[in-house]
C-alpha cells in the first residue's frame, strides 16, 4: 500500500506539503530532494525549526558527546548575511529560503577517548557527528513538509564573525529549509551491489 502511495506522490509531484501522518519512511526518503528552488511567499517560525532541531539532537554521536550546534539565520537581514557568504551558485540556489542553518561541531570531544584520538580520524569524527545530526534533520524537514540544501561552499570566517561562532567549534554546513516551487528529479544512484562487499 505504501508503494501505491508513493507512486502516485512521484508521479504527482512533491509540491505539496505531505501528510505527516501517512508518509512512511521509505516515502520521505524517496521524495526528499536537494532544492535550489524556494518559494519566497512561504515562511517558516522558530517553533518549527525548534521541532526540527529536537529530532536532530536525537542522532546518535560518540560516547553521547553531543558536539553538533546551530546557529539559525531566520531573520531577513541574518539570512542575507550569511547568504552572501555562500559563494555565488549557492546564493543562487537559496534565493528565497526563509532559513539558513549554520551546523558545526565542538573540536576535541568526537573521536577522543581521555583526550586521545581514539583512531585514526581524530577531530575528523566530530564531521561525521554532524553529518548523522543533519542527517536526521534533513529528513525531520521532509516529513513536516519542507525542504532543504546542505552546501559544503562557504566562507567559515565570515560566517565566524557574522554568528559569532567560538573558534572551538569547526564549522561543517549550511543548510537552507524552505519549500520546494518545483519538483527537481531524482538523480541515479547506484545498486547496492555496486557498494557493498559481502563476507
């Protein structure tokens, strides 16, 4: 029956908002998209982006360190700023998303064990922390209807100086959350045999 619902959302359409209470997991999955297209007439409050962040809080990261942080660009003037921080294509591609999210991570807690790299990774685990946490952000988003771009391309400093984010902390991604004015497609991905060694 999912797949039947599915289906039928792809090939309606993603732009209207889903019904949270019968998306399955698959069907969020499947429908969530790198949007560089926002609706600039839709608006997202605090409230939401609150219920956003307390889904991303539940990711699982090393030894309950927790290290992930945001920092919430919601008002116009604060989400122009960091736009222009963005570089020219993602400035572009966040032309009328509503918010901008700052995710970072506390240096020196993910990958150490009694302050020691516990492997090779080192601090490089805080990254994957994050990753996790936006991970289920992203997908928090899709649920409840919106959409979002996680971009990699941006000024660390400036965005230091325009949030006041500690040196402590690594910045890792910007992330804009909007709604979706098309449906983008969906691009190839390869099979799990292509990935996957079995033993």
């Amino acid at each position: 029956m999912a797949a039947i619902g599915l289906a039928g959302m792809l090939a309606t359409g993603c732009n209207d908002t889903p019904k949270t209470d019968s998306m399955s997991f698959d069907e969020i999955v499947a429908s969530r998209r790198s949007v560089r297209q926002y609706d600039p007439e839709k608006k997202i409050s605090e409230a939401e982006i609150r219920t956003l962040i307390e889904t991303a809080i539940e990711a699982p990261p090393w030894a309950n360190n927790q290290p992930v942080r945001y920092y919430v660009a919601i008002d116009p003037e604060k989400v122009q700023q960091v736009r222009e921080l963005l570089g020219s294509g993602n400035m572009r591609n966040t032309a009328g998303a509503p918010v901008l999210l700052v995710t970072t991570f506390k240096k020196g807690g993910s990958g150490f064990f009694r302050g020691t790299p516990a492997n090779e990774l080192g601090d490089e685990w805080g990254a994957y922390d994050a990753g996790l946490s936006n991970a289920f952000f992203i997908l928090k988003a899709r649920e409840r209807g919106y959409d979002t771009l996680i971009m990699g391309m941006r000024d660390s400093d400036g965005l230091r100086k325009v949030l006041n984010i500690p040196n402590d902390e690594e910045v890792t991604a910007v992330i804009s959350v909007g709604y979706r004015v098309n449906d983008p497609n969906r691009p190839a991905r390869k099979s799990v045999d292509d990935i996957t060694v079995f033993f």
